[in-house]
C-alpha cells in the first residue's frame, strides 16, 4: 500500500501548473514579482486585448533579478499572497548600468 500512496502523492506534484513570466520587482527579500501576459479576444469586438497576471514567487536564494524570464510552479501557500515557487531563471536579463541624469545647472 505505500507504493500505491507514493505513486499518487508523485501524480499530484505531476499536475501542478507552470508559468513563465518575466521579474518585475526583486526588492523584496525571497519574494519576486512576476508578470505573466496573455492575449484575451473580446467577446463582441473580436480584438485581442493584452491582459497581465501579478504572482508574488518564492525565491529562496535570490537568484532571479528584475527583467529576468522565470519558471514558476504553484506550491503550498508560504504567506497571504506567495503561492509560487521559482523553478529556474530561462533567461537573465541584459545588464544595463543606468546613471541617473546630471541635473542642468
């Protein structure tokens, strides 16, 4: 019977959904928000609108970095709003180093 018990914890870890969305904040510690867009069709216009998930994302160590694609995957609740996990960083984000503007005197 704990084979039978093990098989089906395994299916349902199989069944957890995956997002890959893009970083757009990391100044929270093991928290990352990520955007996740998709295409919606109006139902009477029949144009595509540009929709956005928010998904507040575990990240344990740190790892990803704002701009970054991500892997997410749904997990257990870790507070009110983190019930994601990050899985892996598909691509970093280009390294751009931003000076803040001279002001004109």
């Amino acid at each position: 019977m704990t084979t039978q018990t093990a098989s089906t914890e395994q299916d349902d870890r199989g069944r957890r959904r995956t997002e890959v969305g893009v970083v757009t904040s990391d100044k929270m510690d093991k928290t990352r928000r990520v955007e996740i867009p998709r295409m919606v069709k109006h139902p009477v216009y029949g144009k595509y609108i540009r929709r956005r998930t928010i998904c507040h994302v575990h990240d344990e160590t740190n790892v990803s970095k704002k701009g970054d694609m991500v892997e997410i995957v749904e997990s257990r609740p870790y507070s009110k709003m983190k019930h994601w996990r990050l899985v892996r960083v598909v691509t970093a984000a280009a390294v751009t180093d931003e000076v803040a503007p001279t002001p004109a005197v």
